[in-house]
C-alpha cells in the first residue's frame, strides 16, 4: 500500500464506500479516482473523493454503500451470576485462562494495573490503533499502527509510557469494558473482573469523517465510528486469534439505529458468520434506546388508507435523518404537514428516486430516497434527512398500496446523535435493539439491576424487525463498577457493562469447552444454547419476551444442569 492510498483512508476529502465485490474486482470499474481496501472475499471499501458524494449517491448506487455510524452505548454482579458459586466448586475456578477477550471500540488505558499480571506486564496481547497517522503498520492491518505485547511491556517499564506506546482512550468507554469483562481484582476498591485470567486484543477505532457525519445530518461535535473501521477491527480479532490458535470472546458494545433492524446489514451479517467459527464467541449490547421515544410503529388503516406520525422537533435542532421501512408486500409513499401548516402532497416514487423539499414559511430543507427494494433487507425504505427543520409538531401521513394490513417502522438517530428533545409524540419502546444487536447468530444482551431483579428502565427492547428473538440473555447492568483511565473507579450503567459481563461468562465457556477440551467445538451458537439452559426465569412471566429474553444470565446454573445432564445419560 503507498503512502498515497493511505492517506486516503484518514483523509477528510475521501469518502468510504462499502461494496459487495463478491470476489469479483470488476466491480470496481465504476469508480473514478478510487483507491480500493478488501475487507474480505466479499466485502471491500472505495475511497473516492468527497465531491462525488451527492444527494444522488444513494438513489445511484444504494443504501447499504454509506457506511453506518455507531456510538457507545453506556451509561455485586458476580454474585448474582452465579460466577462465585462456580468457582467454589473443585475443577470449576473458571477465570477464562487460555482465552482472548477481544474489544473493538475506543482504545483501552494498559498503564491500569488491571490489565497487567503481578509481575507488572501485560496482560494485552496486542493493541490496533487505528487513529494514528504516523508510522508504518505491520502485518494484515491497513492503517493505523499495531502494539504487541513486546512493545507494550516495554513502555510499562519507561517512566514515561506514552513515549513509547502512545495510544490512549481518551473517551473511556473501551477501558471500561475491558476492565468488566477482564479486569484483574481489586478487592480493596470492590471491583472484580468477570475473566480475570484472559488476555486482551483491543482496537481503538478511529472516529467517523466528516462527511458521514454531514450527510446523515449528525453533529460533528458527535463521537461516532463507521461500519467500515469496524469491520477491519474485527476481521483483526478473529486474525490474532487464528495465528495464536486460541479461542476469542468478542464484545461489541457499540451500535447504531441506522438500517432496517433485522439482522441482514453488511455488519449483522459479518457478525453471523463469525459466530459460527468454533471457538468463537460474539456479544453485542442491545443498546438504551428502550424508553428514547425515537421509534414508531405504525399499520394503514385499510379503511383510512394511512397512518399518521408525529413528530415533535426540538428547538434549536440542526439536523437529524429519519428512516422509514416498509414490510412487504406492500409500498409506501408519505405526504407531510410542517408545524406552520405548509402541506406537501403525497410523494410517489418510482423503482429509486431522490427528492430535495424546500419551504415557504419553513426554513427546513429535506432530501429524501426512496429505495422500493433495499438491496440488503428487500423491503422498502424512505429516507428523510432535515436540515434546520422548524420545531414543533411535524405530521407525516404513510400511505400503503395494498389492501392487506400494512406496517411499517420508523427510527430516528440513537442518543447522542439526535437532541432529546426530539421524539415521536405516540412511540414505541419495541424493536429498539440497535442495529448490530438484530444479528442472528450473536448473543444480544440486555441489563438488569441486581438490587431488585428489575430490567435496566433504558434497556432497548426486542425483537428484530423480522420477529427473530433479540435479546436473548439478560445480565448486569446497573451500577456495576469499572475502571476509568485515570485509575480510579466508576459506576456505570447500561448495556454495555451488562454485554462486558457477558462476554466474561463466554470467556469462562470457553476455557471450559475448549482449552480443557470439554467441548472443542464450541462456537456461539452452542454457547448461547447454554446461556439460555441455564437462565433464571421468573415464573410470573412467559419467554422468550421482548424484554428479558430467555431470562437472567447464570453460568452456576449452566454447568449444573450440564453436570445433570451428564450424570443421567441418555433415558
């Protein structure tokens, strides 16, 4: 790779597309000026330059090329898990000894001591930090530079660490994950990791560029990470693991409500195939968009012919997309009433089509696809991008062509990419899961409070769009305790601490199954079907539900009816 193509992968004036070449590099021939980095045998990305990203970009080449953006989601547990129960037992001190924990999000702090053995090294195997534009990468990674153990231990050693190693995580997020899932004990602070004997592979993802943020109308100010840089992250995970022949539990804790939700974009799909590797295990955060107000489910009245949305805009609010997804076999096609009262008639579209609305006494401006066939989902979507759109109540009449029941579904931004302010007047807490999380194969995990056995009041709910069950476990989630990159300690909540104790269980699965040769074969799959055997249910309640799942993650209990199991033989 020159420093040329490189440059393009940081710069602000190229845009990254994401392409199904399916192996086949003619695919690329459309593409003027463009520099091209394979993912994998099927995917790719293009760097083309920013000025050929227009509001025809999508109308031309799709929906699914313009990367999703993806933000953190994060806001005594051991106990409730049934971790110390088990490790009480001769043969059954699970700590996850032999098994890499890998972490793609905002970097990790390796100067904690909770990341270091007694002996003050490492416990990081290796570092990928895609932000840093200097130096020349090594291996199978593109940009960035790789940390390994070696290089690592040697800065613990200097007094001045960051000279030597100089990757941070500047937001936390990342540090905090780890630490929860892997972290070593600190009794005195009350902390206590999950797997305390795994060994970690991190990626520092680099943020989002400008121009997603633009055209997606997210604030700048918004940190987020593109699909593309995620995807490179995790095919390095399952590339570590393979040259270390040993087994890896992922955590993604990161998600967006970009796409259709049901588990067939470029990144859900990718996900899925991982998980069905043995020795693999992924967890993904179901996210904290339960009680948001930013999603609507809606059916046309047969009768009416439509349904109507509403939508209450924040002051003050720059912009915000909005995405609309049609369930076949029906289309769809919208009018709009602006809080002044200007009426746009019903918009009809043809197979693609891109619109630009403008207004007389409004000073919004919004640009909408229509993709009757979204190439990855194959159901219809309508995508709305405001620009300065005027507060108030915004109404949007959906109308559907057939005679049938028609619903549909409609996002907007997660937390952090949107103001609070702006919501749909009649939500839906269902069908929250954030994106990555609606992935089949995967463990989706949402939170609970161990204090009273209530679910976490944020948690998204399920299920996917399609129906599939998501979540399917339920762990920790409120007030756990976690590092911070200062040292210190912090409680936090959400579903991402409650998807780091997750992904410590796994580890522990993994310890058990395949490095001590109990089940040499496990992947995600099989592990889930443990989880779920395993779970506490309440028997006041029916599942799966679209809020507990299959119940309260307990790994005591997954070996204990494994054991009865063993034990009885077959009837």
């Amino acid at each position: 790779m020159t420093s040329e193509e490189r440059e393009r992968i940081f710069s602000n004036d190229y845009a990254d597309l994401i392409i199904d070449y399916s192996g086949d590099p003619s695919v690329f021939d459309r593409f003027q000026d463009a520099t091209v980095h394979i993912i994998n045998s099927l995917l790719a990305v293009v760097h083309v330059p920013v000025s050929q990203i227009t509001d025809n970009t999508i109308k031309e080449l799709g929906y699914s090329v313009m990367p999703t953006i993806s933000g953190t989601i994060s806001e005594a547990s051991l106990e409730a898990s049934g971790v110390l129960r088990l490790r009480n037992i001769p043969n059954f001190d699970l700590r996850g000894q032999g098994v890499l924990i890998g972490i793609v999000d905002t970097g990790i702090s390796y100067t904690n001591p909770v990341f270091q053995y007694a002996d003050g090294t490492t416990r990081i195997v290796s570092i990928w930090d895609q932000t840093v534009t200097t130096g020349t990468p090594s291996g199978n990674i593109l940009y960035g530079v790789q940390y390994d153990r070696e290089r690592i231990n040697e800065a613990l050693q200097s007094e001045e660490p960051l000279s030597i190693v100089p990757t941070t995580d500047e937001d936390g997020h990342g540090t905090m994950i780890a630490g929860i899932a892997a972290g070593n004990e600190v009794p005195e602070s009350g902390f206590y990791g999950v797997a305390p004997d795994t060994e970690l592979v991190i990626v520092r993802l680099k943020t989002a560029k400008p121009y997603l943020k633009e055209f997606f109308r997210i604030p700048q100010s918004a940190v987020g990470y593109q699909e593309t840089d995620i995807l490179f992250g995790l095919e390095y995970l399952l590339d570590i693991a393979r040259q270390l022949n040993r087994p890896i539990a992922i955590c993604l804790a990161l998600g967006t409500s970009m796409g259709a939700h049901d588990g067939r974009g470029y990144l859900s799909t990718l996900l899925s195939d991982y998980a069905g590797n043995p020795g693999v295990g992924i967890i993904i955060a179901g996210g904290n968009e339960g009680n948001a107000r930013r999603h609507y489910f809606g059916t046309v009245d047969r009768t009416a012919g439509y349904d109507t949305v509403e939508l209450s805009v924040g002051e003050n609010e720059g912009g915000f997309s909005m995405e609309l997804w049609g369930n076949t076999p029906a289309t769809y096609t919208l009018d709009i009433l602006t809080p002044s009262g200007e009426y746009v008639p019903r918009l009809n579209a043809t197979l693609d089509e891109a619109l630009t609305l403008t207004f007389i006494f409004e000073p919004t401006i919004i640009n909408v696809d229509f993709q009757l066939v979204e190439s990855q989902s194959g159901n219809q979507l309508i995508l709305l991008r405001f620009q300065d759109p005027a507060p108030g109540i915004w109404r949007f009449r959906v109308y559907a062509s057939t005679g049938m029941a028609a619903s549909f579904h409609v996002w907007l931004p997660m937390e952090d990419f949107i103001s609070p302010n702006t919501f749909f007047v009649r939500s839906d807490i269902y069908t929250t899961i954030l994106a990555a999380g609606n992935a089949v194969l995967p463990i989706t995990v949402t939170a609970y409070n161990i204090e009273d056995d209530s679910l976490y009041l944020n948690s998204s709910r399920g299920y996917s769009r399609i129906n599939i069950v998501k979540p399917e476990i339920t762990a920790p989630g409120v007030d756990i305790l976690a590092p911070t990159p200062d040292g210190d300690f912090i409680s936090i909540s959400g579903t991402s601490p409650a998807a780091a104790h997750a992904v410590g269980i796994a580890a522990m699965l993994l310890e058990w199954a395949v490095v001590r040769g109990n089940y040499r074969n496990m992947n995600t799959l099989d592990m889930k079907v443990f989880m779920i055997r395993g779970a506490k249910r309440n028997p006041a309640l029916r599942y799966p539900n679209k809020d507990w799942g299959y119940g309260i993650l307990d790994v005591y209990n997954v070996f204990d009816i494994l054991r009865a199991e063993i034990n009885t033989g077959p009837t």
